[in-house]
C-alpha cells in the first residue's frame, strides 16, 4: 500500500459520500499505512487539484528524518458534498 497514491494516475480513491467522511478516510488511510499523525509523520502541505474532471487533494507529509512523501487521493465523489447537521 505505499506505492499507492505516488501520482494522480495512480491516487487513491476514496469512496465516500460527504467531505467530513472522506477527510477523515483520508487521515486514516494515512496513519494506517504510515502510522501516528504527528507521531510517524506531519502534514506539511495539502493541496486540491481539479484535473481531467476529476478532484484531487494531494497531501504532503514529512518524516522524523525529514524524508517528504506526496499522496494522492481521488475525491470526486465527495467533492463539494457536505452533510448538514440539524
């Protein structure tokens, strides 16, 4: 699973319905793959692309050894969807 997400040819998809679910699918996607937020790694950037018809957040982490890693998640499904709360 970490050769995922290296490119928007080979991002992530994540399937979701809203924003809220789909960040949060995004983090855990993250923290299982490269461990603890703020622990094994820190978000330096994140980025939303619009490519080809398709959405895009591209996240950039940092390593305690300073080593940078670029993930691509696919998030058209989700894109602009958000769950009111009443």
């Amino acid at each position: 699973m970490k050769n995922k997400g290296k490119s928007i040819e080979d991002a992530i998809n994540v399937n979701a319905e809203y924003s809220e679910e789909g960040i949060a699918l995004e983090y855990e996607w993250i923290d299982k793959v490269w461990g603890i937020r703020d622990i094994d790694w820190t978000l330096i950037n994140q980025e939303l692309l619009h490519h080809g018809g398709k959405h895009f957040d591209i996240l950039y982490i940092e390593f305690p050894n300073k080593e940078t890693r670029v993930i691509y998640f696919d998030i058209s499904k989700f894109y602009g969807k958000y769950k009111l709360f009443s």
